[in-house]
C-alpha cells in the first residue's frame, strides 16, 4: 500500500507544477541565396570548325582557356553563338565534354544550353547533362514558334525545374523566339525553385526591363545578354552578362562587370561605351559570323567558317571589328595615364 502512495503523491506532486512554456518556433529558414558563381562575366563559346568543316575541338579548348585565364568568370556552351543548331548530337556532346574538362581543370562555372520548342524535348535534353557533374546551370530558351501564353511559360520551367539535374537560367530573348515576358512573367518564373537567373535579352532597355530589376525574387540573379546594352543593364542592377563580344577584350568585359558591383560609376560609363562600340561591331552581321573573322584574323582559330544558312562575315566588318579593338586599347592607356594623375594629385 505503502508503494502505491507514494506513486499517488508522485503522480500528484507533478501535476501541480507550472506548466513549461511551449518550445519557441523553428526559426524561418533565410531565402536560398543565388547560386554561386552565376554573377560575373560569362562567354558563350564559338564552335570553331577546321578546313574539312568538322568542329576543331584543340581551337575550342585553347579558346575556353583563353577566356577563363583572361578573367572571365564562366563559359557558355551550346548557345546561340555556338551554331547549336547546326551541330548533330555527337558534336553537341563533343563540345560539352571540352567545355566540362577545361571548367574542371579551372574549377570555372560551366552553363550548358539545353530546351527545345517543347517541355517533352527539353525534358530529354536536360537529363543528357547528368553525364558531365562539371555543368552547374543549363540554360533554356522561353519555347519558340509554339508562342504559348505567360501561363503556359510559366507552366514549362515549372515542369522543366522539378525533372532538372541542374538549376536553370531562362534565356529571354523574344526577337528569336517571338514570345515576349513582361515583368511580372518573369519575376513569377524567377519565384520557382530550381530557377536561378535569366538571361536577359529583349533587344533594349524599356519599362519592363526597369521594373524586373527594381524587384527580383530572392535568390535570382539577371544577366545581360544583349552586348551592346550590357552597361546599362549592370547599371540598374544586374548581375553578370553573358557576352559574345568578350571572347574579345574579355578582360576588359570582366572589368565592367567588376566596376559597376563595386560602385565605380564613372571607369564603368567610360568603358561601358567603348565596349558598346565593339559590340556594335561584332553584332553588324549575324552572330557569330563577325566574331569568328575576328578571332581567325587573330590567329585563335582555324577557319572563320560557319555553317549554312549562315554565310563568312564580310571583310569589311572584320576591319571594323579590329579597328574598335585599337581604339579600346587606346581608351585603356588612356584610363591608365588618368588613373596615374589622379593618384599623383591625391598625394600631391
């Protein structure tokens, strides 16, 4: 009996005691940050082809060596530049298996293009990318010629997000695939997970363009995709590019990119609109026609070649092209000599 009481007063004894205070809410997890390495300087890499027409995989080696070693934070593979659609799928898989050594030799990001007019192709394209653990984001084109609606947009990466080995970057550029985003389109697809940046390329900088940068998702990153408006676009915000251009200059590229995130307004205007210039120059044809003429008349590749129905750029751009490349070598020497005189009148 004795037992039994004291078990009774046990039992009573702790049912008097205050109650404790709940447990305190698990804090609320920060939003994921951006992923790591897609700002900065980023080149979509030129498939250069040798004299039999078949693609020169040393030239497209030294070529992503070239840009990594000259600042660049990433290269691109497979894109617009790259003749994607010209090549058939061994080349494809040949160019990303250079790009994914050279990336992993330098410990470089690697953006591989992967999408296609329909959600059931891009599906099959972006499980291809498992095969090379260097890709860390694919980047896939709004779908073209089908023209679906912001709903049905939104409802592709959505669906392509959920099946990706990697995050994507969606790749606006409405004057190739006919299907313009306002801003609200493209901060709703910034808003899903699994998606990383855009890069951005609408042909200019309007009010849409303002307002997405005025008011990104957490965590998404913009990156300039029109060349000659890459100033402008770092300006409000952006932040990183993905340039043709800077397989030229490419250090002078990273230099924008670097100035305008560290608050260096007036060196960034100044390079920006010599940058701009050259831009202009390497886009007066088809990409990546002007480009390849420039780059073989530097003796970087083996042949300026394209594939049909893309044509050799003319000689006359190319002379432009190289005439912008002196001018901005001048503009630097020039940026140095003031850079000089500015330290000598702070120390005066």
């Amino acid at each position: 009996m004795a037992q039994n009481t004291t078990q009774d007063m046990s039992r009573s004894d702790t049912s008097t005691l205050p109650a404790l205070p709940a447990p305190p809410p698990p804090p609320i997890s920060p939003p994921l940050p951006g992923l790591h390495g897609l700002e900065g300087l980023h080149v979509p890499l030129i498939t250069p082809f040798d004299a039999s027409g078949a693609v020169a995989l040393d030239a497209l080696e030294s070529l992503a060596h070239e840009v990594l070693a000259a600042d660049a934070t990433g290269i691109a593979a497979l894109g617009t530049t790259g003749e994607t659609a010209s090549l058939d799928a061994a080349e494809r898989d040949a160019v990303t298996e250079v790009c994914a050594r050279v990336c992993r030799e330098r410990g470089a990001f690697l953006s591989v293009g992967a999408g296609g007019s329909s959600t059931r192709a891009s599906e099959v394209a972006l499980a291809g990318l498992r095969r090379w653990p260097e890709v860390r984001a694919a980047l896939v084109t709004v779908p073209s010629f089908v023209r679906p609606s912001a709903a049905g947009v939104l409802a592709h990466f959505e669906r392509l997000a959920e099946v990706a080995p990697v995050p994507l970057v969606v790749y606006h550029i409405p004057y190739r695939t006919g299907q313009p985003l306002d801003a609200g389109a493209l901060r709703a697809l910034g808003a899903l997970p699994g998606v990383a940046g855009v890069k951005y390329a609408a042909g200019g900088i309007d009010q849409d363009t303002v307002e997405l940068l005025g008011d990104l998702p957490d965590g998404f990153t913009v990156l300039a995709g029109d060349d000659a408006f890459a100033s402008p676009l770092l300006a409000l915000g952006a932040g990183g590019a993905i340039l043709a251009s800077a397989h030229l200059a490419t250090e002078r590229f990273a230099a924008l990119v670097r100035a305008w995130r560290t608050g260096d307004v007036s060196g960034a205007r100044a390079l920006g609109h010599a940058l701009a210039r050259l831009s202009a120059a390497v886009f007066a044809e088809p990409n990546p026609v002007v480009l390849k003429g420039v780059l073989h008349a530097q003796g970087r590749i083996p042949t300026p070649d394209v594939r049909l129905p893309l044509l050799p750029a003319g000689a006359a751009s190319v002379r432009e092209t190289l005439r912008r490349l002196e001018e901005l070598a001048e503009v630097e020497e020039l940026t140095e000599v003031e850079e000089v005189e500015e330290l000598a009148d702070r120390t005066a």
